[in-house]
C-alpha cells in the first residue's frame, strides 16, 4: 500500500489530486492506493456478477460496480474517501451526472468488503463510517478467516457478515458459513450460500 501526500486532503482535494492510473482511497487525509490479490478478486468478482445477474434477472433499479467512491465522515469530523470492493448504488442516483468521476457523496444502497491485510479497516472504520453514512446494507467477506475470535469463532470459519441499518440507523448484524443461504434485503431472490460466494 502506498501514500502520495504529505499534507491532509480533503475529499474534493483527494478528487482533484488522485493519481489516474490504479484505485485509490482516501485514509486520514492521504490517498493511499489499494491493491488486491488474484483470490480476493475472484471473491469481490463473483459477488459483482451475481449481483449484476439479479439485477437483469428482475429488471431492478441498480448498478453494480467495483470502481465507485464515495466520501463518508469519521467519528471526529475527517472526510474520508471509500472505494467498496463492490458497489451497489441507485441507477437514479449514479445517472443523475453521468459526466462526473465515479465520486458520490450521498449513500449508496450495497457495500461489500473483502477482507485482506487491513481487515479492521472493514470490521471497525468502514463499518462506523458506512453506517453513519446509511448506508442501508454491507456485507463484510472474510474469506480467509482473520478476524478476531469472538466474530469468526474457534476455530476460525470463514464467514459472511451482513449488516442491515435498523430504525435507530445502527447495524444489526447476521452472519453465514457454509451451505447457509445468504439472506440479504436488497436482493430478496439471491440463492448463493456462504461457501458458493468465499471460495468465489
């Protein structure tokens, strides 16, 4: 993972100054690349296309990709630059400009992470930042098992975490492993177990 700035940026300034060329986010103020490997693409890859095969399948009112930004705000006021694995965002909401950069500032429908090195970046930061954004549902992959314990179990599973926004806007989270079905609100019809979406 490498950083470009010196000084911190804001969010308009991360836009303005984000190298072309790769994916980045911005992280306390720097823009830090991010960068996966072959497997955690397999992973996100799969998810994107199922999602993109219910989309068509009934004809709803999303676009899924994996190339969206978003601003999201910390506990203590730092913009912040979130690039999800997947995205899945309002059809309105994305075309509402279609000549911008793939930047948004309002919530977006679906995020998911998959877990890599920085794993409690997506278990602790994007997870306060995405709910404060309300963002109605993230999914958080862990296909390899490396979060803690007391979420994963012991032994550690790989495991499917879905967090839904509630009434209080706080997520309520539901977990899967294995042959169990994914149950999500925004794809009601999905029939993807936990198994089929890790080993992607």
């Amino acid at each position: 993972m490498k950083t470009y700035t010196k000084q911190k940026l804001s969010f308009d300034q991360f836009l303005e100054q984000c190298p072309e060329e790769g994916l980045y986010e911005l992280v306390d103020g720097k823009i830090v690349e991010v960068r996966s490997t072959r497997n955690h693409d397999d992973v996100a890859n799969f998810i994107l296309f199922a999602y993109n095969d219910e989309i068509r399948r009934f004809n709803l009112n999303y676009v899924v990709n994996n190339t969206a930004v978003f601003k999201t705000i910390t506990a203590d006021g730092t913009e912040q630059g979130r690039k999800p694995d997947v995205s899945v965002i309002d059809k309105y909401v994305w075309r509402s400009n279609r000549s911008a950069y793939s930047a948004l500032e309002q919530p977006i429908q679906l995020a998911i992470e998959v877990t890599s090195t920085n794993w409690e970046d997506d278990y602790i930061d994007k997870l306060d930042e995405y709910q404060r954004l309300g963002i109605t549902e993230y999914w958080i992959l862990d296909y390899l098992a490396i979060g803690l314990r007391e979420d994963l179990g012991n032994p550690k599973v790989p495991t499917v975490f879905v967090f839904l926004l509630d009434a209080e806007g706080k997520y309520q989270r539901t977990q899967f492993r294995g042959l169990e079905r994914i149950v999500s609100q925004t794809f009601p019809e999905l029939t993807l177990t936990a198994e089929q979406i890790l080993t992607g």
